[in-house]
C-alpha cells in the first residue's frame, strides 16, 4: 500500500506538470536561498569556537573613561601577560600578539631565503604561550616548544610550500632587514575559523632589548592583544573584578612614580573569545568582525523565505487539493480510513519536497563559486553540511524539510478528509466543525499567508531601496579633502630607505603626469595612531588620549584640506619637525581651549617629552568609515617615520604616473615589491561589510518576490479556474474584457496596500536603527516606501492579468460550459 | 437485509432548510433488484447515498443486516461499507491517476487483500469483463461505456451482498447502456442485491421492484409488471 501511495503521488505530479513545476522551482529556491544563509550564519558563528577549552579563553581589551566619554580600545599594555603570569594562579595560560595593522593590506614583510626575496603578508610577535592557548594544527614542530627562544619564527604551510617548497622548513634560516630568524615550526592557517590572521609569528623575546624594557613596564602604551586561558571553573566576574582592583593600583603606583596626572580612568573588560568576531564597537580589531545584528537579520531574512515558499507550497497544495476532492471521496467510499488518506497526501507531499530538496542542493552546489566570491568566503556544502563537524546542522536543516513536508501534506489532508463523501461527490466542499459549517473556499487563512509573503517582499523591496540610497550617499558625501587621482605607496621595509627617502619624493615629483607628492605615517582610511598628550603649560596641564597622524610636508596641500585658522606645516624659517602640531576643528572642541594657536602641547616620545605648539587648525574632514562622526586628531610633522608616499596625478594621466612610479620604485628600491593601492579605492572599502549587506539584501529581494511571483501565479490560476463559469456569465451579461480583469486584479490590491502599511511600519523602525549606526546618513524619505508598494502591486497584478487573459478571452460558451 | 423506518434528511445551508428526504419507510430483502424512480431534485439520490453509508440521516432509522447504522461511528460505517457494498454511479467516478487494473483493484487494497489474491481476482473479473486488454489504459483512454465496465468490476470486485447504481447507463449511448444493464441483471441472479436509481423505464424494466419518490417521500411501489 506504502508503494502504491508514492506511485499515485508521481502520477499525480506528472499529471499536473505546470502546479508541479511551479510547486518545485518555488520551494527548491526557497531552500538553495534557505542553505546559503544558514552556511553563511554557521560560517560566522563558528568563529573561534574550535579551540580546545574555548569556554576559558578570554581577551583582554582596555576601556578609558574620561568625563563620560568612553573609548574602547582592543589593544592592552605588553606587560599583562607578565601580571596574569604572576599574580594570578587562576590563570593557566596568558599570552599576547602584538597589533599589526589590519587595514593595511599591502603592509606585507620581506624575507629573504638563499638571496631570494618572498613576501609575507602578515607577520605579528607574540609569546611562548600562543600556542597552548589556541591549538592551531603543526604539520611540522610542536606547539609546546615554539616561540620560547629569541630570533624563532613559526611560518604557515602555505608560506612554507612558497619558500621551501617540499622541503622541511625547520631549522631553516629566514632574514628580514632586521635580523635572521630560525624556522620552528609550520602551522595550518585555515584548521580553524578565527579572528586571528596572521601568517607568521615572531617570537616576542626577539624584540631588542632597550624597547622590550620599556613595554614591560609601561601600563599606558597600548600595543597588544592579550589572550588568557582561565583554570576550570574560574568565574570571569570575579576574576575581572580581582584584575581590575589590582591594575587600578598598579596604575595609580605607576603614574605617581612618574609625575603622570592622566585624566580619567582604565577598565580591562574579559571578552569570550568566542565573542571576538562579533564586537565592532573596539578601535584597532580585526576590520573581518562583523555587528552580530546583521547576522540576526539574516537568519529572519532565511526563515521569511523558507517562510514564503513554504507559504506557497501550503497555499498551491490547498487550492490544488480542492480539485482532487472527488477523488478523495471516491477512496472513503471505497473503505478508505481517514489516516489512510492523510498518509497518503504526506507521501505526495514528501515526493515533492524531497524532489526540491535535491534541486535546491544542487543549485547550492552549482552557485557556491558566485556566492563565495560575493561573501569573500571559501565554504563548500560537503564540508559544511555533510562532514564530521557540521552534521548536527545538516541533520537540523534536513529535519526542517521533513516538517515542511508533514506540514505541507497534513493541512489539506486534514482539512480534506474530513469532508462528507457524498457531499464531495456532489460537489460541495463544506466541513462540520462545532461553529457550524464553514464554506473551504472562503479562503481567509490563504489570503492571510499571501498577506505575510507581501509583507515580506515589500518590506525588502522598501529597504533595498534605503540601503542603496545610503550607500550612493556616502559615495558622493564631501569627506572635506579631495581623494581622486592619489596613489598610496607603501614604504619598503627597509632600514637604508630613510637614507634614499627625500631623493625617492623628489624624484617621483618630476614628471608631468604628477601634479604634487607627500608622505605620512597615516592616510584617511587607514588606521590612525593614539598617543597621551599634554596639552598647555606644565603648571595646569591636561593629559589625553588623542588620535594622531603623523604627516610629511604638502600633506594637507595635496588633499586640499583647508586651514581655518594659523598655518600649515612648513620646513623654513625653522623646521617644524616634532615641534608644530596642527589640530582639526574637533580637537579644538574637544580640549575647550580658550586660545588654540600657540597653545602648548608635549607628546611622550622614545624616552623624552618633545615639546611643541599648536600652529594651525584644519577643518573637519572625514579620515576613517562615516559611520563615525569626526573626532579629535592631532597631525605632527615627522616626514622620516612615514610608511607612505602619495603621489597625485593629474586627470587623465593616470597610466602615465604609474609607468614612471614604477619606474623610480625600481630605480630606489631594487629587489622590494611595490605595494600601493588608490586612496578613493581605499575609502571605499570601508564600506565593504556594507556594499556586501546591499547586494545580499538586493538578491534577496529578487528572490521573495520571484518565490512570492511563482505562488501567485498558481493561486491566481486556481482561483480564475474556480471562477471560470462566473466569469462566462458576466460577459453574457455585458461586461468587458477589461472590466472582468481589472475585477480579478483589484483582489489583490487590498490586500498589497495592508501589507504595505505593516511592511512600512517594520521597515522604518528596523532602517532607522539601521543608519543611526552612520553618523552621517540620509532621511528616509516616503517615496521609497510609495515605490515599494507599487512595485509590488504591479508585479501582483501584472501575474493575475497575465494569467487571465487567456480566460476572460475565451468564449462565454467555453467558460459556462467549464466542469472544474 | 435493509430495513429504514420513517427516515428523514434534511439538508442546513445558513437558514435554509431543505427536506430531502421525508419519513421514508423502506425493506429490501437479500436478492432483491429494487429500481428507485422520480422527477430530477425528488431524493432518489440522497436515499441511495444513505443507504450506502456514505451520508447520515437527520432522525428515523436505517438497518443493515440486522445492525443499526444510525448509531455507528465513521470507522464502523466504512468498515461495514467495503466489506459488504459496491458503488457504480453515473459519472463512472474512476480514479484518473489510476489504471484500469489499479482502479479495480483499489476496494480490495483498502481490504486488506494480499497481493497476490487482489491479481488473482483482478485479473479475472477485467477477463469476464472482456477488458483485459486494456488494463494497463488510464480512464481518460476509455469510451463511456468501457469507464463504466471498469466501475461495475470495481463494485463487485469485492463480492458485494448490495450493489447501489446511481443512473448507472446515465452517459452512455443505448448499445452500451444495454451491456451495462445486462450486467446489472446477471449480477442479480448470482445473488447480489441491487438499488438502482435511473430515470430510465427501459433501465427500470430489468428490476423486480419499483419505488417511486416525490418530494422526498415514497408515493408508490409496485412490483415490475415485466419480471
């Protein structure tokens, strides 16, 4: 009997070829949708869940207090690890990782094997205890032994294949222009997905030893991540509030010893390292961490598409089991049980999403290579899905198809199986229940599902709309300096470059293709440095945490930032080197000063204070993401510590200057690669996580109302079928072609404009709280809402029409004369 | 064999009342050909639906075989019905989705017959009924007449004690009406009871009894002056 269900369930379906189709395609991309942002969601949450005892393995990261305003910052003193170390039992292991910038993507190292020069992108320092704490995979060495002596270096195999090929890599020597390093191990960069991202580490005992004293004592320079790993057992509040009782103290010691007065105070918050990857509120973290809200708002995106082609496939099948009632009745009159029937339909149902759910596996399968270039990710549905670690999810998903499916078949089973086999044999569709008698093909739970899928797809219709106009917006927004036509050198790495450094930007000057040349420690865009100053006189100083750029001569000239008040930084009459510092308006707001220029600042520098004086203030220019407002910056005129060089060219001009960039590199810096990127480039891609949120949100959209599409073409064909006869009788009676299906379509604006207003209501509050997370962002304006729905409207309608115009055509004879 | 005693239907839409049947006393004894006859809307239909279990009675009573059906619940009614009742109707009412052989088959599947019975039954009912060669045809491949072969198989596949025709020859032509009825009779003299509604005299002329209906009650009943 089992058999003769599943064999009458494909009859079934292959009668009815163009429901089935619609039916399928619907749900199968409902589902491939569905599966591809559940792997992106697992993908991310996976984030540094893999370790061995990850539940006792926190970072460090530091908070400063000053008169209410709070910054938040991932970088701690160096010389934490050394305190947990010895002052904390509780703690098993502590280690840190020095910050390397991660905004930079052409900061990349040279080392040099058998005069051969290879490039690794990121190498960071950190101590012996890395290893034990976050237990990468070695293919060559132990993670207990790495990283205790100076002058060692553990390298990725991927770094390892490219320098040594099959060749063991320990005991191997690498130089970089510092020093030569021995190779102790060769880890697997990609076992684990982490916030980490690094291809070499450096032993931290490495660092010379004037400088390594100096960050064992310091409780103020902020340089490292600090990772500890708790006994079991250990409550993190108790512990943190222990630390911070002790570091308070050790602070407050430290700054009487040397005469600081620092304004404020210090938090060190614990932070889950499983929690990591989603904090986006700390300054210096990996720019990879993304705000968890997207990934919630992702997740309802995947359950309202599930959502809508369930809706479909329930609505279709409903409207579609009515015209199977006879059949049903015939069964029970031929002595069928009511669960035999209800088994029935659930195989039926079964065939049909299980047929989706290989479609849309394979759709997945097939589109994974696009979807991974559009989420910058390397997922594959084997090892996601159907490998050791992620079966738990596929067994999740797989359930959830089968309660599609048991749902799906159950709710016309039910409803139909209930019927009185002569009435059905008759042709009246009623159902008994103890309210009375209820006509089925009223309708109102299917029109309350296609409501929700409307509200749905005009919802993400309304918020493309809004994202996108925030994305132009903050393409064309005026950042305060001009960013076109720059290119952005990075320096080499290389200590004779400071040598050859003013003949390398005078050189690059010459040539008709460039209009001016600075350099600087910091670009907008980049990373900006953080330093204590003091700022006025030494009897009434003020001691702050400011931002900082350090700058070369013609830096504001270049990008056309303009001075409001003093001067800009200038070599003559005397060198305004180390001693001049201009500010931006922000800075003037922030330190409240009564006069600026002439005001003294003295900034902590390499074991002296080097003292100087305001000079100039530059109007507010947006140098970092616009999601912030802009804040307090101080720029020094320090042309030798410079990591950049920007070049402008003139329009049209741009082939030009980076034939002759390219030439003078290779002229200056023989055997060192030429990294450089654009600066407009570079401003963009702050706004990656963003642009990646729009193009998911736009895909999206097109897919709910394609699914959204499809089910409304099946239940508009349904419901015209039903209405065949009626339609016949009102041509006989006069009414137009036009008339009759503006009738039809006039059903659905009803309900397209209800769930308009919900979908406006949602969209609103959830955009808003979108773009206040900008602090620069446009007004939401009605028209996007307007649009939204008539969009809507016309493709509903468009569907409807189409559908019927082929009946409303037809001759009145033909329609009345339709057996249903 | 069935026995109704002042039995009465009525049908509820909102606040219509329809009497479809009213007080309607009625005996059938085992053998027995009874053609029910009456003008279109009089409850013929609704008499032979109730008699088949497949509708419920308002008030009065209804006997099969001595069992009062009015009191059992929907599984005893269905149980009753397969074991004891076959259908043939009007519209043939065959499954599309099935073939000749499934469409036959499928009373003795929701019996509970083991497969290899059901094909030995099968295959020779569709042999008497001379269409064996179309077996494996779907109903959509089938005249009016061949349909309605295949649903008097299906009705008596299961050894029915009642056979209910509801205008059985009603869409065919006379030539495959005749067959039908032919069938129908032989069929009686084998022993099976039958209820047929129909319109029609000549259809009725093969029954040894007449009830006629109007207005939902029996206004006469004779015995067929041709038996």
């Amino acid at each position: 009997m089992v058999g003769n269900y599943f064999k009458i369930g494909y009859r079934v379906l292959l009668r009815q070829k163009s429901y089935t189709l619609l039916n399928i395609t619907g749900l199968a991309i409902g589902i491939a949708v569905f599966t591809f942002i559940f792997l992106y969601i697992q993908s991310e949450i996976r984030y540094d869940r893999q370790w061995s005892g990850h539940e006792n393995i926190y970072r460090v990261t530091s908070e400063y207090n000053v008169d209410g305003k709070i910054e938040k910052l991932a970088l701690t003193p160096f010389r934490l690890v050394d305190d947990f170390r010895q002052e904390f039992p509780e703690v098993e292991y502590s280690t840190n990782m020095f910050f390397t910038d991660p905004s930079d993507i052409n900061d990349v190292s040279s080392v040099t094997y058998k005069d051969e020069v290879f490039e690794i992108p990121d190498i960071t320092l950190s101590g012996q205890n890395f290893f034990k704490i976050f237990d990468y995979r070695f293919i060559e060495g132990s993670p207990d032994s790495t990283l205790s002596k100076a002058n060692t270096m553990v390298i990725s195999s991927s770094i390892a294949k490219e320098i040594f090929g099959n060749e063991t890599a320990i005991g191997k020597k690498l130089s970089t222009v510092v020093r030569e390093y021995t190779v102790v191990g060769v880890f697997e960069k990609k076992c684990r997905p982490t916030h980490h991202n690094f291809d070499a580490i450096v032993s931290v005992s490495s660092i010379e030893k004037k400088g390594f004293d100096r960050l064992k004592k310091d409780w103020y320079w902020l340089t490292c991540y600090t990772y500890i790993k708790l006994q079991n057992e250990v409550n993190i509040e108790d512990f943190a509030f222990k630390f911070n009782e002790y570091a308070n103290n050790a602070r407050a010691n430290s700054s009487r010893e040397e005469n600081l007065n620092i304004d404020g105070y210090f938090t060190n918050n614990f932070e889950p390292v499983s929690d990591v990857h989603f904090n986006t509120e700390l300054q210096y973290d990996s720019p990879t961490n993304i705000d968890v809200t997207y990934l919630y708002i992702f997740g309802i995106i995947a359950a309202f598409i599930l959502l809508t082609a369930s809706i479909n496939y329930i609505n279709l099948a409903t409207a579609r089991s009515l015209k199977r009632a006879k059949e049903i009745g015939i069964r029970k009159v031929m002595g069928a049980f009511k669960r035999q029937l209800i088994f029935q339909y659930i195989s039926e149902s079964l065939i049909l999403t299980f047929i989706s759910f290989i479609l849309a596996m394979s759709l997945v399968e097939f589109l994974m290579p696009q979807f991974n270039q559009l989420v910058g990710k390397d997922l594959t549905l084997v090892g996601s899905i159907f490998s050791g670690e992620g079966i738990f999810f596929g067994i999740i998903l797989f359930l959830m198809i089968l309660v599609l499916a048991l749902v799906g078949g159950s709710f016309p089973a039910y409803i139909l199986t209930s019927f009185n086999p002569a009435s059905v044999l008759k042709g009246n569709y009623f159902i008994s229940s103890r309210f009375g008698k209820q006509q089925f093909s009223a309708g109102l739970i299917r029109r309350f599902l296609v409501t929700v899928q409307y509200v749905v797809s005009i919802g993400m219709i309304i918020s493309t709309f809004i994202i996108y106009a925030q994305m132009d917006f903050l393409k064309s927004h005026d950042l305060g300096f001009e960013e076109d036509n720059i290119v952005v050198i990075n320096t080499p790495h290389d200590s004779t470059f400071k040598q050859r450094f003013n003949k390398f930007l005078k050189t690059l000057d010459k040539d008709n293709s460039v209009s001016g040349v600075t350099s600087a420690h910091n670009v907008p865009g980049y990373t900006a440095g953080k330093m204590l100053f003091y700022i006025g006189d030494t009897s009434e100083q003020n001691i702050q945490t400011l931002n900082f750029y350090g700058i070369g001569y013609n830096y504001f000239e270049l990008l056309k930032a303009p001075l409001i008040q003093g001067r800009y930084f200038s070599c003559s009459p005397s060198d305004d080197t180390l001693s001049s510092y201009i500010i931006n308006e922000a800075a003037v707001e922030f330190l409240n000063l009564d006069t600026v220029i002439g005001t003294s600042i003295n900034i902590a520098y390499e074991d002296k204070l080097e003292g100087g004086k305001i000079v100039g203030v530059v109007k507010n220019f947006n140098f970092s993401s616009l999601h912030k407002d802009v804040e307090p910056l101080v720029f020094l005129l320090n042309p030798r510590q410079s990591r950049y060089v920007l070049v402008k060219y003139k329009d049209n001009a741009e082939e030009a200057a980076m034939q002759h960039i390219n030439k003078v590199w290779k002229k200056f810096n023989e055997g060192s690669f030429l990294h450089y990127t654009l600066l407009e480039t570079k401003l963009e891609s702050l706004y990656h996580g963003d642009k990646k949120m729009l193009s998911l949100f736009i895909y999206f959209s097109v897919f709910v109302i394609f699914i959204s599409s499809l089910g409304l073409y099946g239940l508009s064909s349904f419901l015209i079928q039903h209405r065949t006869k009626e339609i016949g009788i009102r041509r006989i009676l006069g009414g137009s072609e036009k008339q009759i299906m503006m009738m039809l379509a006039m059903v659905y604006l009803r309900i397209v404009l209800f769930a308009g207003i919900i979908a406006s209501v949602i969209v609103y509050f959830l955009m808003s709280n979108w773009l206040d997370t900008f602090a620069y962002h446009i007004t939401i304006n009605g028209w996007y809402f307007v649009a939204g729905i008539l969009i809507t409207f016309l493709i509903s309608t468009g569907t409807v029409l189409i559908r019927s115009f082929k009946v409303v055509h037809e001759s009145p004879s033909v329609s009345l004369n339709y057996a249903g | 064999m069935i026995e109704t005693f002042e039995l009465t239907k009525t049908f509820k839409a909102e606040d219509i009342e329809t009497i479809a049947l009213r007080n309607v006393s009625l005996k059938v004894e085992k053998g027995d050909f009874l053609a029910i006859m009456g003008p279109s809307g009089c409850g013929k239909t609704t008499l032979l639906n109730i008699l088949g279990m497949i509708d419920n009675i308002t008030s009065g009573s209804y006997s099969f075989f001595g069992q009062d059906v009015s009191r059992m619940s929907e599984k005893q009614k269905t149980e009753l019905r397969k074991r004891n009742i076959g259908f043939v109707f009007q519209n043939f009412n065959l499954i599309e989705e099935l073939t000749v052989y499934e469409n036959i088959e499928l009373p003795l599947q929701y019996l509970g017959v083991k497969r290899k019975e059901r094909k030995k039954r099968v295959e020779d009912i569709i042999s008497r009924m001379k269409i064996s060669h179309r077996k494996n045809l779907f109903p959509v491949q089938l005249s009016g007449g061949q349909q309605q072969r295949v649903a008097v198989a299906r009705a008596v596949i299961s050894n029915p004690s009642l056979l209910l025709a509801d205008e059985p020859t009603g869409n065919l032509d006379s030539m495959h009406g005749e067959e039908v009825m032919t069938m129908l009779n032989e069929l009686n003299k084998s022993g099976t009871t039958i209820i047929m509604v129909t319109h029609s005299r000549r259809d009725a002329s093969y029954s040894r009894r007449i009830v006629h209906l109007f207005d939902g009650q029996i206004i006469n009943e004779n015995l067929n002056k041709m038996v």
